[in-house]
C-alpha cells in the first residue's frame, strides 16, 4: 500500500522536485505578465518551435515566469545558467537565439542593454545598473518560477507556513490544552471539556504522520469559521491562491 502524503513527506517531496532539477541544463525564462502587451506570447511560441526544429528539445526548458522587472524593454527574457538577459525580442529573432546562445554560448550584442554613457552592450543580468544593487525578497521567485506550476510553487517552498502553523499549533496546543481548549471551545461551539477530550484525542497522533491534503481540506471549515480563509478550499492547490486568504493573515 502507497503511504499517504504528509506533512513530513512535503518536504521530502520539494527535495525530489529540487533533486530531479538539472542546474546545468539551459532554461530560457520569458516574462508573460506585462511583456505580453509586446508580444511574448508569441515570442515563446516561435522559440519553442526553433528549439524543437533544430534538434534541442529536452535539452532547453522554456519556463513562462513573472515579471522581470525591466518593462521598459520589453519583452524580456534571461538564458540560464549563462546569466543573459536578451530584451525587445521578437519572434523574428528565435532563430538566432537558438543557433547561437543556445547551441554555441555566443551572445546577441543587438539583444542586450546597452549602457547608456558608453553605449557598450551589457550582457549579464547581474551588471545592468537596473538590477546591479538589488537584493529581492518578496519578489526573490519572480521571473524564476511557472506561476501556474504547484511543483515549481512546492520547490521554492510553497506551503511551509501551512505545515509550519500547523506543527506549532499543535505543539503548543499539547503543551497548554486548557488554555487551547478556552480558546476554541466557542468558535467550535463545544464545551470546554469536550475540546479538551478531542484535543487529547489528537495529540496521539504525530502531525508529521497526517495526510496533508485530507487534513487541510478537513480544518478548512475550523478556518473559514475563524476567519482565516474567505472561502472553503476544494483541493490542495486552492490553498496557494492569493484570494482565498483574508486581508491581515
């Protein structure tokens, strides 16, 4: 019999994703937000096509990502792990990108920024003025990651705050059940002995041993009645929407 993913098996399941992940492989990221306006959709379509037309598919990964950053140029796209940053690209240039970068390491100068004092092409990402002394945080994934994939979502650690709030809430709760069980006894309308009875009941079990998706999808009725959550979840991936967390939580 298969074991049920849990909570300890989360992690274990982002590290076979992380494991699985050819960091030398060629990845080309194209922003898709912003930079659709000037034809990135289309840009993606044509390099997925030169890619596959001359003989590299499953050698290159074509990840639509989030914004870059730099709209003023428009489309934006960055070859990894060269490091580049190819800008206003068109379809018309997938072919050459393909044909050079991609088989030969050989850089686009037309492609990159150019300074704007010198008027020298920059090539690397890391040396254009825009992104030189940044240091991202909230948006460190952005332009890394398939906003649509849950396993790229998983892999940059989606859903640890779940399992972590749910590790120290029960931790805390084993530790100090009366003063858990006066705490949830009215939004569960229940008696606090009765709380206390369910709340031993439950600290039988090791948290790392619970089906995440069952027992998530099984509390998100206790969430929605505390106001964590404006609606009632479905399945596992409706957890990682921004809408369906409350504004302050």
């Amino acid at each position: 019999m298969t074991k049920p993913l849990s909570i300890g098996e989360l992690e274990w399941y982002r590290n076979k994703i992380l494991a699985q992940e050819d960091e030398g492989k060629t990845r080309v990221y194209v922003c898709m937000t912003g930079c659709r306006a000037y034809g990135a959709a289309e840009f993606k379509t044509a390099l997925e096509d030169e890619i596959k037309g001359q003989g590299l598919s499953g050698q290159v990964e074509v990840r639509a990502t989030g914004c870059h950053g730099l709209c003023a140029k428009a489309p934006v796209i960055s070859v990894e792990p060269l490091g580049v940053q190819y800008q206003e690209v068109v379809p018309e240039d997938a072919a050459e990108i393909v044909a050079s970068t991609l088989k030969q390491n050989r850089l686009l100068d037309r492609l990159v920024y150019q300074d704007a004092q010198s008027g020298k092409p920059i090539h690397y990402r890391s040396q254009i003025p825009f992104y030189k002394r940044q240091v991202r945080r909230v948006l460190a994934n952005c332009g890394r990651i398939d906003p649509t994939s849950v396993e790229h979502y998983i892999a940059a650690g989606g859903y640890q705050a779940i399992v972590k709030a749910y590790n120290e809430a029960a931790a805390w709760s084993t530790k100090n059940p009366q003063a858990a069980a006066e705490i949830l006894a009215p939004t569960l309308k229940m008696s606090v002995p009765d709380v206390m009875k369910q709340l031993k009941t439950e600290a039988r079990y090791d948290v790392s041993e619970y089906n995440i998706e069952e027992q998530l999808l099984r509390y998100s009725g206790f969430m929605y009645e505390v106001g964590l959550i404006k609606r009632m979840p479905k399945k596992l991936s409706d957890f990682a929407m921004p809408e369906l967390v409350k504004a302050g939580h």
